[in-house]
C-alpha cells in the first residue's frame, strides 16, 4: 500500500522525480486524489513552512522542496479535476507597481499552493486597477501584494485605496509583505493583515477563509 509519508517526506527533502513516482504510485494503488494531496503534498510542504519559520530551512531549501510538491501536483491536478474536488479558495497575488523583485512573492505563492489554494500570480510591476480586475475574474479569497522597496510600499496603499474607490474594498481581504513592512505599516495603510514570511502568509490565508 502507498506510504503518504514517504511521499510527504520526498516533497521535505525536494526530491521531484521520487514525488512524481510516489504520487502515480499512490493514484495507481487508488488511494483517492485528495489523501495524496492532504497526506502526501501539503503535509510535507506544512513541516517546510515550519522549518522555514524557524530557521532550519533557507530560501534554496524551500524552493526545491516547492519544486517537488509541484511535480507532485502536475500528476495529481487532472485528477482533482476529474473528482471535482475543488480547491480550498484561490489567491491571487503579485509585486506592486514599480517593483520587480520576486523570489519572497514566489516563495509564499509556492507555499499557498502547497496549502491546497488555487493561486493567481500577476506577476511583478502589479497596476491597482489589474489587482481589482483579477478579483472581479477570480473572487479570491485574498489578494496578497508584495514589495521590496521603500519607494514601492506606498503603492500599496494606491492600491487599497483604488479598491475603495472602485467600491471593492469590502469583497475581498488584503494581505501584504516583504522586507520593508511592518505591522504597524500594513495597519496604517488598512490592509487587512501582514505576514512577515511565507509560513506566516498561510497561517493568515487560514483564518480569513475560516
Ligand atoms: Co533589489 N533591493 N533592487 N534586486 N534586492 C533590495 C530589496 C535592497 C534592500 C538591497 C540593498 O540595498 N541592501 C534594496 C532596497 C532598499 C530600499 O528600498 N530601502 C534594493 C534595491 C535598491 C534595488 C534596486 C533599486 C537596485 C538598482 O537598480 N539600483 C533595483 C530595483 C528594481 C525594481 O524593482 N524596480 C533592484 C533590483 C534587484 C534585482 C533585480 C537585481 C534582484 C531581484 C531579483 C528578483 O526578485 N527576481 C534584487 C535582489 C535579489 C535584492 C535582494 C538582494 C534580495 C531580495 C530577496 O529576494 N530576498 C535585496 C536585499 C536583501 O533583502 N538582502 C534587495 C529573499 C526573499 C525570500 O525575501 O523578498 O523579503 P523577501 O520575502 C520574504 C518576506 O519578506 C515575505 O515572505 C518572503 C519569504 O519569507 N514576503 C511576503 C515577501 N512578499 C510577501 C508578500 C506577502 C506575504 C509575505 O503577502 C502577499
């Protein structure tokens, strides 16, 4: 029978080619889509967002072991698809205006996937209007703004307020991050909560969709 831990520690240690095998293996022996997905992918890409919180993972570790789960999730998506197994909300998110850095937006997208949410990437250099349009498309459950500069921060406050003023602020919960934030920054500006790293971006997702 399919171990789910084995499969749960391959996506730990970033090892693609055995969670590709691991996840047919599984699916083949008919353990159900979702058990392969909650038991195998998420509960290993889970202890990488704990390991990441505490130090004892680094960037490089965490994007491989993303890169694993995503092998895993490339077999297993048609498969969810087919059981109509919907996933646990979407998440749209991208870098604000100005701003193009994005291995910390890539990193907590990769860990909200590994939470089972479908995830909306605009990319870097985000317009207001393009965040507002993407939630009228996907009614995500959150939209999560990135930036890296102190002269791009401020756009995210352009972008709250284009929301307000679009009459769309209260559809929709908004999440910020990256080095230069603070709490007391993402409170003055009205977002909704700040996450200071990718684990932390889950656990905030977690309770707005509770
Ligand atoms: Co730039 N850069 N950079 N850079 N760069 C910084 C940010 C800087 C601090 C370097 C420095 O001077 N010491 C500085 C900013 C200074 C400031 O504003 N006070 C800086 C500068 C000045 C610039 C340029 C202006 C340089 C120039 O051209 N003169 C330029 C700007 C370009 C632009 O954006 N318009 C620039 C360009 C670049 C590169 C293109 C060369 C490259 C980006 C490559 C890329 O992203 N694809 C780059 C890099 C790599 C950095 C540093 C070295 C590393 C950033 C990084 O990836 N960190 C950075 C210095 C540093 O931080 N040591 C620097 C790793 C990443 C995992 O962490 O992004 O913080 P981070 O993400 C974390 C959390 O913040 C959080 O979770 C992540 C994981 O834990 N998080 C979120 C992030 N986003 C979140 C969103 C959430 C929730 C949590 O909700 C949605």
């Amino acid at each position: 029978m399919a171990d789910l831990q084995q499969l749960a520690d391959a996506v730990i240690s970033g090892q693609a080619p055995k969670v590709e095998e691991l996840t047919t293996e599984a699916l083949d022996q008919g353990v159900s889509p979702t058990d392969v997905l909650n038991k195998g992918l998420i509960a290993g890409m889970q202890v990488v967002g704990v390991k990441f919180k505490n130090n004892e993972f680094y960037v490089p570790e965490v994007l491989i072991a993303a890169r694993a789960m995503k092998a895993g999730m490339k077999i297993l998506r048609p498969k969810l698809a087919e059981s109509g197994i919907e996933p646990a909300g979407r998440f749209v998110i991208g870098t604000v205006t100005g701003d193009l850095h994005d291995i910390g937006k890539n990193l907590v997208s990769m860990m909200i996937e590994g939470a089972g949410y479908e995830v909306i990437d605009l990319g870097v250099d985000v317009a207001p209007n393009t965040f507002i349009e993407a939630v009228k498309d996907h009614q995500p459950v959150a939209i999560g703004m990135s930036a890296l500069l102190t002269t791009t921060m401020v756009n995210m406050k352009k972008t709250i307020e284009a929301f307000e003023n679009d009459g769309m602020r209260d559809q929709v919960k908004i999440l910020v991050g990256g080095a230069p934030l603070t709490d007391d920054y993402a409170r003055e500006i009205g977002a909704d909560g700040y996450a200071p790293d990718a684990a932390s971006a889950v656990e905030l997702l977690e309770q707005f969709n509770s």
